[in-house]
C-alpha cells in the first residue's frame, strides 16, 4: 500500500487556534473595531453578529445594568489604556477630586459604588503614574465611571457588550430600550466549521 502524507499547516492552525482563543478570553470586540469589518452582503444563516455599543451614541444613562436579558448585565465598562493619562487623580476613579494624593486610596469617595474600577501604581511614587483597570466580575454596567470620564476625562473609558457573556438573542432588550439607539447588531464574520484546517495531500486519494 502506497505511503500516505497528510499536510497540515501548523502555522495557519496555530493562527486560528489563537484567534478564536484571544476572542473568548479578551471578549473586548468593540464597536469601533467590528464596524470597520461590517459587510452585510455576504451576511446570512452562516454568519456571526454581535450586538455592541455605539461609543459616539452612547450617554452612559444606566439602562443596561438593569435591562438586559442576563444578570449581572453582559455589558461591561472598560478601560483603554492607550488614551488613559495614567493621572494621580481619574475622574472615572474618585468624586473628591482635590483629595491629596496620599490619602485617594484611603478616603477617596469611590465613583463607582461597587469599587470595581481599581488603581495601580505604575511608577514614581504617590505622584507617578497610575493604570486605572475595571474589575468585570464587579462591573454591574452602571456606567458611571465612563460617564465622568467622558464628561471630564479623556474618553478612555466606555461601555461594550462582551461577546463571551452576551446570549446574542435575536432581538435585543437594550437595543430596543436604549433611549438613544446606541446598540446595534454588527456582522462579524462567517462562521468557520474549521474542516480547512485539516487538508489531505493532494495525492491522498490517488493513493488509497
């Protein structure tokens, strides 16, 4: 009987092995990133959507703590440490903003009422530089950290609907409550049955 060679292409397995496992893990698809992918004409039955927020629509109003389908509530704050400051001082962390810097850690009137967005030094001491970071397992989606980051701060924190956690259902309570239209169902990408990562040899089926 002939030898037979199955090819397999480690590299593009790895790469989509990888990508499907950075995507459950990280599940911080925004809108920004999946409206630049959005192609609606080859969207159908085999197709993947997710429902994500609108950053520029989006008013921080509280909604979706409250009414989405799962509790606690799919959507998340986050924060983008590309455009945080990394201040002494963040808006989205504490109220009393005129607090020493040595004391926010003690007496700082947290903004969030379920201290889920936590302050870490990065460098320099009590006047350096900080990472501001969102706790998801204490997020309840209240948005108010985002909201006074916006208000006052850089923009860099904002809501998302974590695709890991949302139940994608077909119709969404907050797109069809949210009272500014910010959520919206996004093409991601066709579904994958993975069957191209396993490929025979050309000349598997001559051989048999």
């Amino acid at each position: 009987m002939a030898k037979t060679t199955i090819n397999i292409d480690r590299r593009k397995f790895l790469r989509d092995t990888g990508r499907v496992a950075c995507g459950l893990v990280l599940g911080g698809i925004t809108y920004r990133v999946v409206n630049a992918h959005m192609n609606e004409e080859t969207a159908g039955p085999n197709s993947r959507f997710v429902w994500q927020i609108d950053p520029d629509k989006c008013t921080f109003c509280g909604k979706c703590e409250t009414i989405c389908n799962r509790t606690p509530s799919a959507v998340k704050a986050v924060n983008d440490q590309k455009k945080c400051s990394l201040c002494v001082v963040c808006y989205g962390h504490i109220s009393n903003k005129e607090i020493p810097s040595d004391q926010i850690m003690s007496d700082g009137v947290r903004v969030c009422e379920h201290d889920a967005v936590s302050r870490i030094n990065l460098s320099g001491g009590k006047e350096g530089y900080f990472v501001y970071d969102i706790d998801d397992n204490k997020c309840v989606a209240c948005g108010k950290c985002a909201k006074a980051c916006n208000h006052k701060g850089t923009k860099s924190m904002f809501l998302i609907i974590r695709p890991d956690l949302c139940l994608n259902c077909n119709a969404c309570n907050i797109a069809d409550l949210c009272p500014e239209g910010a959520i919206d169902r996004l093409y991601y990408g066709p579904e994958d049955n993975f069957r191209g990562i396993y490929e025979l040899d050309g000349d598997f089926n001559n051989n048999m």
